[in-house]
C-alpha cells in the first residue's frame, strides 16, 4: 500500500472531506503514526517493507485515528496499538537492527 492510498482510507474511515487541508493534516498523523511505530518495533526495517505488512497497516491506521483525536496522546497509546506493536516487535525481531527481544537498536 502506498502512503497515497492509506491517507485516502484512513480519511474514509474518519469520514473525513476530501479537501487539501484536511489530506495535509490526515498525511501528516501517518507519518507520525508511522515513524513512531517502526521505532518501536525495528527502526532498521525500511518503511517499503513495513507498507507490505497488513498488521502495520492496522496500527498506523488505529495510531492515526487515535492522533487525529489526541494529537497530544494524553492517555498514551491505545491498548489496540500496543498490542500490534507487540506483535509487530515479535515479527520484525530478527530483521537487520533488532535484538532477539524484539527491541530496536537506536543508534
């Protein structure tokens, strides 16, 4: 899935008017979404490879939603997007960066 297409569906899903302003804000919660869960789970792992990926798919979707709504994330993230996190790190553990439990390497 392109960022294109998953900006459209994720404002779909919101119900959201397909205007500049409102794809501008909606594309920039996905990068955000984005880079905060490959940095949790492996940042080594190039986003091409995660867009492949239906489960990353579903939590920048879910971090997305979440974000457009808290923007702050005042009460953390969902339980929902943990969890995919979780599933995610259990995926992508052995991938180039990521140490045998899951945890990204940071520099």
């Amino acid at each position: 899935m392109t960022n294109d297409a998953l900006c459209l569906e994720c404002m779909s899903n919101l119900n959201l008017d397909e205007i500049d302003e409102t794809e501008q804000t909606i594309s920039s919660l996905i990068s955000q979404a984005e880079s905060i869960i490959m940095n949790a789970v492996n940042a080594e792992v190039v986003l091409k490879d995660y867009l492949d990926d239906h489960l990353f798919i579903a939590a920048v979707e879910a971090l997305t939603t979440q974000l457009f709504y808290d923007r702050t994330l005042e009460n953390n993230l969902s339980l929902g997007v943990q969890m995919m996190i979780v599933q995610l790190q259990a995926k992508y553990s052995n991938k180039s960066g990521g140490d045998n439990n899951g945890n990204a390497k940071n520099g």
